[in-house]
C-alpha cells in the first residue's frame, strides 16, 4: 500500500511536471508553433506538394533557413522532411540566394530587381516535367524572410499552389528598442527582468538570446538596441562591449544588427575628460575612438540611439549647443564604418510650461536638413508620450528634408501594463495611415517614414519592446501578438491590423474559424476599449503618477506643471479639455494648413480627439445628442462594457486553445474588467466634483468614494 501511494505520488509530479512543460513550451513557442495539421483535405494537399528541401546556400543563415524549414514542416505535415544539397527529384523546395542557382532556375524566377536586399521571391515552376517551389532572393537574409513567409502560408492554411510572391521590407531599420538596464530591470517593463543576463556574458549564450533573434527574424525586425535610453555609459567600456560582442555573434546570422545607446557625458564618465561639449576636439575623438574599438569588435555594428537633453540626460544643450551639433559630431564617429544616429526627438522644456505638445515641433523643425546623411530623428507618434490615443506627431508633416523614424511603444506603459489585453497594431496603423498633406492629399505618415515621399535612403520603425525573461516573453499571451504586429508594420507599414490579427491567431492558437472570427474581433475591439475605460474622447495623461498605473486625474503636486494630470485635462466648472485651438496654445497651426482646419474647428474635430484639442463645457453637444459629461459617462461604461465582452467571447473558445493559456487569458482578462471599473469609477467620481452633475441612465454607480480611489499606492509597481 505504503509502496502504492508513494509510486502514485512519483507518478503526479512527473504528470505535473510534464503539464508544467507542455504550457511553458506553448506560451514559449509564441507564433511558431508549427502545430500538426488535423485538416485531412489539406494535409494531403501539402503532403503531395512537398517531398523534400534543396539547400543551396552554405552560410550560417542559409543553414538556420534550411533547418527552420524542416522543423515546420516535420511538425505540421506529420512527415519526414529530407534536406538536400542538389536538385534531384519532384516537388521539392528549392532554398538560395540568386547566385546558388542555375541560369536556367534564375530564368524561371525572373526579375530579382523588384526586391531590395532584403526582400525575397516564392515561386512556383516546373522544369522537365518536375515541379518545384523556389525561394530565393538576393541574400541569404532574404531567403531565411522568404522561408518564414511560406512556412506561414501553411500555418494559416493557404494554398501553396502556383506561388508567384515577391515581398520586400518598405523599411530598412526595423528596430526593437530595450529600454534594460544594466542591472536587469527594465524601464517600463511588465513581463520580469531583461534578458540580458550580462553577469554570465559574454561565457555563457542562454538559448533564449537564439530564440529571441529566430523570433524577430521570423517577422522580419532586423535591429536590436540593447539597452535603455536613459543610458548608463559602462556599456560603452571594455568589460561590456565583450559581452555586446557576444550577442552581436548570436544575432547576426538572423539578420539582426546590434545597437546601443549612448550617454552623453561618457567622455567624462568613462574617458576621463573634463567635457563632453561636442564642439570639442578631445570629444570628437573620444568618440571616434570609441567607436572604432566597438567596430573592430562588431563589425556590422548599428549605431546609436541617443536620448538626449531630454528628462534629466546629458545633451549638447549642457554646453551651449544644439541638437545638431550632438548628432553630427557622433555622425562623424560611426560613418567611417557605415553606423547610423538615431537622434530622439523626445524633448520637452522644464522651462516652457505653455503646452508640452508644441516642444518637440518646436525645437527640432528648425533643424530641417541641417542633419549629417546617417543621422536619422526618431519620433513617437504622438506628440505626448504614447497614450491609448494621440493624434499623429505634427513633426511626422514638418521635416522634409529630415528622414525621420517612427517610435512606437509595445510594452504598455499607459495602457495596462501587460495584463491588459490590447492589440496595439490597431493603434499603430491609425497612427501610419493618419494622412499629414504634407505634399497635398494621401501623405500619411506611413509614406513619411517609408522614404517613398521624401526619397531618403534611411528609414525605420522603432517599438519599445514588451519583452522580458517571464517564460512567454511579454507577460500576456496576447501580448506577444504587438511584438508580432509591431514586427509586421515595420516591414509593411501599411499593413492591415485584421489581416495580422488573423495571421497571428492561426500560427498561435488555431485555424478554426469559430474561433478565429470572434477572437479576431475581440482583439480589433480591444484598442477602442482601453480608450473608452481610460481616456475617452481625447483626454490623455490621467494615469496615477510616476508608475502610470491606474487613474489618477487628481495629481497635480508633482515638480513640474506637464507631470500632473490636471495639467492635461483642466477639468473645472465650465468643463473639461485642454485648448490647443486658435483660442488657445494654437497647437493645432503646427499641422499642414488641412488637417489644422479640422482640427482646429470643434465642428470638424473628430469626437476621439475633442479633449485633445479643445475645452468644452460640460453641456456641450456631441455629435449623437447627448451631453458632453453624458457622453463622457456613457464612454466609460461602454469601455467596461466591452471588456465583459471579451470575457464572454474568450470563454467560450476554451476548446480550441490548451487549458493552460486558456485559464491565464481568464484570468488576465478578469483583472482586465476589474480595473476597467476602477478607472471608470474612479475618473467619473472625480470629474463629476466639477460637472456637478448626476451620472446618466446606463452608468452603473461607483461602489468606493473618490477618497478610498486617491487613497490606492503602489509603491512597487513594475516598470518604474
Ligand atoms: C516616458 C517614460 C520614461 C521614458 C521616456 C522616454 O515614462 O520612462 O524614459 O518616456 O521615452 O514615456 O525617454
């Protein structure tokens, strides 16, 4: 009996472990699952069109193309898959780069000229009766994009018959910028320490850093900056450039450079000088210098990113100059070998209290032109700082003769931290469609930062990454879908958010269409629902201080006027919303002549962005009727509403997605309505101190007073 129990014991903890393991694996595989496919019809359909793999190529890229092609298609179709070096055979798939194959293949592919570097061909052809499937491209990289793309086409159940597909990056820096730091933490990061573990680099490479580059490669991002922006200068020293090497060696057979960010003052810091003035010679040098150790070490090396004069970091301002100045002299640095300054354009004067959203407009568009060729400023997309919704950044329709790079953040600092669901490509893609009339009508911002306007050689999208060491990398399982997004915009900046919801859902949960319809909308939806519950109709920045977590609308003692919410949201007697109109900071004249009218005209000011723009009285009326603190009220609710709707959509997909992600988007999504409540309660309790008026039919009343909701701290919030 004794024996019995203690086998049954033995026997539940291994059961426990395994189920332990199969749920790590599944949140850990993110969008490569590669599951077998259980559709009878179509799997023998692939079965018959896929006998093996031909690898051309012999460089490391060539080789992780070849296997990754093998893995997907062993685990989906259920067979062996043998990779062979020459061209024997039917219907076989033919992997290399345009200078592995015969004249005769390269005639069948046709034109390599419609692709750039980085862009690949699939094709379907047929010589001497044989059939294969080629993928192919100019270099390697291209080839390993290409393989992804069609392993993708299986994963989401399309058809691989007659293939004819040329795709091409409209960017060439796609860039996940890590805000780590050297001790692990991660600034505004909810999903557990950085995965940087510089303690045992360079000596031991953790599989996560190869996981990490497959990831990003797998949608295309092909650039990494390491490390936070409010930067630390160490980084830059000997001991750990060996271990940035390192990385660098991981990474780059998947196509992916390495980038870092660059403190100011490191001249001083960690060179012993007295300044770090860019005007100064010994400075100058210090950072050719610098950067030629770094290059001899990593030759493909990146460049920099610089925050700079902005929040507290060191700037060419601390001696008298300009941005400019800051950029160009580390423009000089890095030329000679080809790296590029990513100059941010994240400024705000602790000195000019008059409206933060004109600074950065302000400051920077003066500047137009007078930037060094491998200088490029990247922007965020609003002119605040990455709220659930901001319109797009004046300065995207101000600088032509400046390439600029979009900033957008994908770890969710203003929305939710990662145990908010919300599918940020939803808010990208309105930012990159919003249309500048920089050259007349149809200029979006998309067509800004793809080049394709200003015909600029250098352009990039950048996202804050929501990546850490939690075992399914981003906290929530559905968070994993913004990397993902974020990776597929900035290949194709005008990509659909529905066709990559739709992508993401299949190649992580499951082709079933009663699942993929509801869930898909539920993610479309979940944009508009962070808005509604936190910052309806326009108003922005009401987060609780420092930490941004939860409301908090009431603070308003911090140091500098634009830290407090009431800055932002000026709610008093007469109403609610900060005049950036004519009447008021006259904001709005820093847009092209176009979008300023409407913008500008509360008739035409589109209703998301009313409190944005403008200050409107608590009886003003919108649009369907109703009052503005009516319909203030009814956004809430609505918000709250739409969350209790994911709930109810999510738990009835349990039977296509494993019990263990299934359970944690319960619960994630729990905490989601719970909070969605607070923010409503807590924000309706305390404009309505200033409306003075009752909360309308269909508001469900508030069961805390406004004191308990200002009495809530979170002294160990993440991320801060
Ligand atoms: C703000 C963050 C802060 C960042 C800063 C930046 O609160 O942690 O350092 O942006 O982008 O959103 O530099």
């Amino acid at each position: 009996m004794h024996y019995q129990k203690k086998h049954l014991f033995i026997i539940s903890i291994m059961l426990f472990l395994f189920s332990f393991k199969t749920m790590a694996q599944k949140d850990y595989k993110l969008w490569l699952q590669y599951d077998k496919k259980t559709n009878a019809e179509l799997v023998s359909k692939y079965f018959k069109d896929v006998q093996g793999i031909v690898s051309l190529g012999n460089t490391e890229t060539s080789k992780i193309a070849s296997n990754e092609l093998q893995l997907g298609l062993q685990n989906m179709l259920g067979k062996d898959i043998q990779v062979n070096s020459k061209i024997e055979g039917d219907k076989n798939i033919i992997i290399g780069s345009k200078a592995f194959l015969s004249l005769e293949i390269q005639k069948e592919i046709g034109n390599f000229e419609v692709i750039n570097d980085e862009g690949f061909i699939i094709k379907s052809i047929s010589i001497k009766n044989k059939n294969y499937i080629v993928i192919t491209a100019k270099k390697d990289v291209g080839v390993l994009y290409g393989v992804y793309n069609f392993l993708r086409l299986i994963q989401t159940d399309k058809s691989i018959k007659n293939l004819n597909i040329a795709d091409a990056p409209k960017t060439n820096i796609r860039i996940l910028n890590h805000w780590d730091n050297l001790d692990r933490t991660v600034e505004r990061g909810y999903a557990g320490f950085s995965l940087w573990n510089w303690q045992k680099l360079p000596g031991f490479i953790d599989q996560r850093y190869i996981d990490y580059a497959r990831a990003n490669a797998s949608v295309g991002i092909n650039g990494t900056v390491l490390t936070n922006v409010n930067a630390n200068a160490l980084i830059l020293t000997p001991q750990y450039l060996e271990k940035v090497e390192a990385l660098a060696n991981v990474f780059r057979p998947y196509g992916i450079k390495v980038y870092l960010t660059a403190r100011f003052s490191a001249p001083i810091e960690i060179g012993g000088l007295k300044t770090a003035d860019p005007k100064d010679a010994d400075v100058a040098n210090w950072w050719k210098n610098k950067a030629a150790e770094i290059y001899k070490r990593i030759p493909d090396f990146g460049g920099f990113l610089v925050k700079a004069n902005s929040e507290g970091q060191p700037g060419p301002q601390n001696y008298g100059r300009d941005h400019v100045d800051g950029a160009n002299m580390l423009a000089d640095a890095v030329a000679p070998f080809g790296g590029v300054i990513m100059w941010r354009a994240f400024v705000y004067s602790e000195h000019d209290a008059n409206d933060r959203a004109k600074q950065a407009y302000a400051e920077f568009v003066p500047y137009d032109g007078k930037f060094k060729d491998n200088v490029i400023v990247q922007v965020k997309n609003g002119a605040i700082d990455f709220q659930p919704r901001e319109p797009f950044h004046p300065m995207f329709g101000a600088m032509p003769k400046t390439p600029l790079m979009m900033e957008f953040q994908i770890t969710q600092e203003y929305l939710g931290f990662s145990t908010h669901l919300v599918f940020l490509p939803k808010l990208f893609q309105e930012v990159l469609a919003s249309d500048t009339y920089q050259k007349g009508k149809g200029t979006t911002v998309a067509k800004v930062i793809d080049g394709s306007l200003t015909k600029t050689k250098l352009t990039g999208i950048a996202g804050v990454s929501n990546i850490g060491n939690d075992l399914n990398w981003t906290g929530h399982p559905f968070a994993q879908a913004n990397w993902y997004g974020f990776g597929r915009l900035a290949w194709n900046p005008e990509l659909d958010s529905e066709v990559i919801a739709d992508e993401w859902l299949r190649c992580t949960f499951s082709n079933e269409e009663n699942f993929i319809k509801p869930v898909k909308d539920m993610m479309i939806e979940s944009r508009e629902a962070v808005v509604n519950y936190m910052t309806p109709l326009g108003l922005h920045h009401i987060m609780d201080t420092g930490h941004h977590y939860g409301p908090g609308p009431w603070v308003s003692n911090l140091s500098r006027p634009e830290w407090n919410p009431t800055y932002y949201h000026k709610a008093d007697k007469n109403g609610i919303g900060f005049d950036r109109s004519k009447t008021g900071t006259n904001a709005t004249s820093q847009y092209a002549p176009e979008v300023e009218k409407i913008f500008d005209n509360l008739e035409t000011c589109p209703e998301q962005d009313l409190l944005w723009f403008h200050h409107v009285s608590w009886d003003y009326k919108l649009k369907n009727g109703q009052t503005l603190w009516n319909g203030l009220a009814l956004k809430y609710q609505e918000g709250v509403n739409q969350v209790k709707d994911m709930q109810n959509t999510w738990n009835k997909t349990e039977k296509y997605v494993d019990a263990d992600r299934f359970k944690e988007v319960q619960m994630l999504l729990e905490i989601q309505y719970k909070e969605a409540k607070w923010w409503r309660d807590a924000c309706l309790l305390y404009f309505q101190q200033y409306s003075g008026k009752d909360l309308p039919a269909g508001v469900e009343k508030p069961t805390q007073s406004l004191e308990y909701f200002k009495s809530l701290k979170f002294p160990f919030a993440p991320g801060n």
